[in-house]
C-alpha cells in the first residue's frame, strides 16, 4: 500500500490534520484551486462565450467521466447539484397511479431521500413501506426482498448505507424487482471512489451519487445515471430549458425532450463545481478504484482490530466483503469525543445509532489510524470530551 502513500503530495491538507473523514467530505486536491481559478479566468476572459467554449458541455463530458467508473454508457449520466434532486427527477418520471403506487426503502436510508419518498408518494396517492433493520449495522435482506412485490413501482436503496458502511446484497435487490416489475434506484454516493461499482453487470434502473465524497470533487457535483434502453421512454415532469432539444429556440410548452443524458437535466449547471471535481476524478482514475479498495479493506480492519482489543463497540459489519470504507466506533458521550478529536485536528464525524465515523482513504496511513486511536483514549482518559457535552453535532 505504500505506493498510494505517495498520492499524499497531491493534498497539501494532509500536513496539517489527521484526514479521516472522507465518508461527508473529500480531502481537497490542490489541483482543485487551480480549476477554481480557471473558471474564474474563463469567465473573465470569455464572459457569455464561455458557454459555447466549454461549459454548455460540461454536464455530459464530467457525467462520462463518472460513468467510465461504473461502467456507464457515455451519455448516460446528467449531472445534478445534488441527490435529493437527482431523486426527485427519478420521481418525477412517474404518475405513482394504483394498483403499482409502492416505494419500498429500508429504515437506514439516508433521511433526505426518506423525506422526499414520504412526500411525494403522499402527495400523488402512493404509499411508502419502510423494511426494519433490527440490528443497525446489516440490510435484512430476505424481509427487504419479500416487501418487493407486484404492487411497487421503485426501490431507492443505498450501495452503502451511510451508518453502518454495510454494502447491500444490490444484485438480490435489483433481480427480485426486475422479476416484479419494479425499478431500483441505487444510490452509490458511499460506495462509488471506494469500492468498485459496474452498473452493467447489476443491469441497475439506476443510479445517483456525487463528487463530494470518496471521488474528492467537494459540493454541487452530483449525478443521474439512467439505463439506456430507459432513456427514450422517461419523461419527466421534474425538468427545466436544459432539458429540451432546441434550448435556445426558447420555444413554449409542451417540452420537446432531449435525447441522452440531458433530457434528465433542468435548470443552469453548477459550472464552478463542474471544474473543480475533475482533479479529484483525475486522481481516482489514475489510481484505479480497486487499488483503493484493497487499501481500503486494511484500513478498516486495522481500526476494527484496535477497536476491538480496548473492547469498544463498533457499528460496522464483521465481513470485510460486505464492508466499505468507514468503522463507527459507538462510546458513551461519542459526540463530545468526536467535537474534542476534531478540535485536536483528527477530522472525522458522529451519527446518532452508529458513533464516531472514520473513513480512511487512499491517503490515510495505518500510523494514522493508531493515532486516531491513541486521541480517543487520551480523550477518554482525561475527560477532556466532558467540555463538549450538551452540544448537538460535531463542532469542528
């Protein structure tokens, strides 16, 4: 693994914090300031011909970068400024009429896809069933499976779930709906930069996901990928002037849509974060994702294994196959801890029913993840945590 080390020199952060935290927010690559400022450049330069220059095309040239990592068709993927938008475009492709009106989700969704899901089958007389995971860490996959029946329309469903870092059983999912009729929409946000993805082979309806995380490409570069052969057949209601064939015919309504991945698209791109996600992306391709994963997998055990020798609980699954890239490490009065490792420079992060979250990446050292531990103890030993109490998140 010490090849990956040398990519440390690409991220001039690194020398001032223990980075441990790439599971909500990539470290920034110092390419990433440059790209900022070439935009700035562009825009002052070239003004509206920018637009004609580079940045009409950008959604489709960044979404087929993105796709090359998940073995997307070019043209697949529209690039959305985040998820829950990407979602809700999903969404709006259909009317949710009865007898097929059923979301099915597990209870260990991310909450902003939960609350849209809620809201808008509410709203349009579908309903939502939400699979129980008992023990807080494993999807129950049989139970998930036998609510997947001929009465739902879509499954939205995490590649990792962002608590536990279990990755899900998405083959099972996706066959059982596709046996049913119903559509699967799988979100690979925690999973796409750390663990290798190949939507072709999943045969996925389809997917979302973003930048921000483990592809080190910060807010407001997120994605929409859509099956092929599903494309041509999708309308939805959720769209904008991007959307239609002849944007700049400006023509009135009825929408004339777009063939590709910009018919999925609505309003002006996010073009400021269209540049500054490449050099992450770049970085991703030139390490090659199963590199990542392998130092990945010995990261986590590493954590797994001092955890468990000073018998602290860990939220995260025991089979290496079926974990990804973050250990939560579960203690008494975790948020103040997580606060006090953050205000030592030990970045990291707390959920509520899962501990501190420590999500090594590929430039993270197995000295880090020592002194990560040794912080906590130190912490603990001191009662250093106990000026942080009462406080309701991570202040960093």
């Amino acid at each position: 693994m010490a090849d990956l080390l040398s990519y440390r020199r690409h991220f001039d952060s690194l020398s001032r914090c223990c980075y441990l935290i790439s599971n909500s927010l990539g470290a920034m690559p110092n390419a990433a300031r440059s790209a900022a400022a070439a935009y700035a450049d562009q825009w002052a330069a070239r003004g509206v011909r920018a637009w004609h220059d580079e940045w009409w095309e950008l959604p489709r040239t960044v979404g087929d970068h993105i796709g090359a990592f998940m073995h997307a068709a070019p043209d697949t993927v529209a690039m959305q400024p985040n998820v829950t938008t990407a979602e809700a475009v999903i969404l709006s492709c259909f009317d949710f009429a009865a007898p097929r009106n059923k979301i099915v989700m597990v209870d260990m969704e991310f909450p902003s896809i939960k609350y849209l899901c809620q809201e808008w089958a509410a709203a349009r007389g579908g309903r939502v069933e939400i699979v129980p995971c008992p023990d807080g860490v494993t999807v129950p996959t049989e139970r998930l499976l036998e609510a997947i029946d001929e009465a739902t329309l879509l499954v939205p469903i995490s590649h990792v779930l962002f608590r536990s870092s279990f990755i899900i059983d998405a083959p099972a999912v996706i066959e059982k709906a596709h046996r049913v009729g119903a559509r699967v929409v799988l979100d690979v946000y925690q999973s796409l930069g750390s663990i290798p993805v190949d939507l072709g082979a999943l045969d996925a309806d389809f997917a979302v996901g973003g930048c921000l995380k483990w592809l080190c490409g910060g807010p407001g570069a997120a994605f929409l990928y859509v099956r092929p052969d599903l494309i041509g057949s999708l309308r939805p209601s959720f769209t904008g002037w991007l959307a239609h064939d002849a944007p700049f015919a400006f023509e009135p309504p009825p929408i004339r849509r777009a063939a590709g991945s910009y018919r999925f698209l609505n309003g002006t791109p996010v073009i400021p974060a269209l540049y500054t996600c490449r050099p992450g992306l770049d970085l991703v391709s030139e390490i090659g994702i199963e590199r990542i994963r392998a130092h990945s997998q010995a990261m986590t055990a590493r954590l797994l294994e001092l955890a468990r020798l000073r018998g602290w609980k860990t939220t995260a699954p025991e089979d290496p196959a079926r974990r990804a890239g973050t250990v939560a490490i579960d203690l008494d009065h975790g948020l103040a801890i997580a606060t006090e490792l953050n205000a030592r420079s030990f970045l990291c992060d707390y959920r509520p029913r899962a501990g501190i979250r420590l999500s090594p990446h590929f430039y993270n050292t197995e000295r880090e993840i020592e002194d990560v531990i040794a912080a906590i103890e130190t912490i603990i030993a001191e009662g250093a945590y106990r000026k942080h109490l009462g406080e309701d998140r991570v202040v960093t």
